[in-house]
C-alpha cells in the first residue's frame, strides 16, 4: 500500500510484502494474508431432545451451547430443556457468533416404575416462553396436573398416590399454540 506505518489493517486477501528498516538496513518479509468465512447460523431447531444448528457458508466450524465446549458436529445430543446460547465458530479463529434458543421438546411417553429411565413426564425449557399452560387428564377426563407458566415434571401420582398403568392425556398451550395427545404409561 504504500504505507509507512508500525501498524497496518489489511481488509482484504492477499499477497503482501512488508520491509522494515532501522535506517541503515532493510529486512523484507513476505506474509499471505487469507479471508476467513465467518459463520452464519441459519437456524437453530430442536429435534427430540436434540439441538441442531444450520449454518451457511463454507468453512470448518466449531458449535457450542455453553461458549466453552465446542466440538464440531452441529448436533447435541440428549440436551435438557431450557435457554442456550449457541455459539459458532471457525476452527481457525477465536471469534464466535450467537444466538439464544429455546429447547424445548415434549416426550413421547414416560414409565414412572422407578427404574430410573422415563419415570417424570418433563416439559423442562416450558417457563421459558411467555405464556404456558398444561394440562395432564386420566382417560375419563378428571384433571390430574395443571401448570402455567412453570417447568412441568409428573411423576405419575395424584394427591401423593401412584396412578395405575394406564393411558394420560395432556394439552399444552405455548404462547396460544396448543398440542394435545394420548400420554401413554406402562410399567414395563
């Protein structure tokens, strides 16, 4: 560029040649300056109890929902439900892009047996929305389990007492959007 200056920003790719001198002699330094891409998340979903980012641009990148660990598959697995921070980043640079994301999944069925597998039907990550509601009702319509606006873990009980085997229905409001199924429970 021409400059003479201790200190120069490059905006560009390049080739660049760069001397220093004290006066008396010159030392000529070739440096290759590359861009690096820097990632766009496109979109962040949840999949299951599973977080998965979309990212476009080319590059390898490194994601994270804790802005420690970072690995490179934009998968994460076996995530409870809540409010992350993803994070991206190229492997070559310690600049990161964010963005929040609420995880929230709704289980498909739950064996409260205390085996130690399924025994609560979770909606952690609800509370983190504007307004929720659930309801949980027997196969007769008698309510069981009412939540607004709070993380939800049913255990199978009422009043204390552990329900028998048998089918649960629930109706989850999220922000006027409502889901409503068949819960199933097995003691198996």
């Amino acid at each position: 560029s021409g400059e003479m200056t201790e200190f120069l920003l490059i905006s560009s790719p390049g080739i660049y040649t760069v001397i220093t001198t004290d006066g008396c002699s010159a030392i000529e330094k070739i440096i290759t300056v590359e861009l690096q891409e820097t990632p766009q998340i496109e979109s962040v979903q949840s999949d299951g109890n599973a977080i998965v980012i979309q990212t476009s641009g080319f590059g390898n990148f490194l994601y994270s929902i804790d802005g420690v660990n970072f690995q490179s598959s934009s998968i994460f697995y076996d995530v409870i439900g809540g409010k992350y921070t993803v994070y991206v980043k190229s492997t070559d640079c310690e600049t990161s892009v964010s963005t929040t994301h609420i995880h929230f999944f709704i289980p498909k069925y739950f064996t409260p047996n205390n085996d130690g597998q399924h025994d609560t039907f979770s909606l952690l990550g609800i509370e983190c929305f504007a307004s929720s509601e659930v309801y949980i009702f027997n196969r007769f319509g008698k309510l069981l389990l009412s939540a607004y606006n709070s993380p939800v873990n049913w255990n199978g009980t009422f009043n204390g007492k552990e329900l028998p085997t048998s089918d649960y229905w629930y109706i989850i409001s999220i922000e006027g959007q409502e889901y409503s199924c068949l819960l199933y429970t097995s003691d198996a």
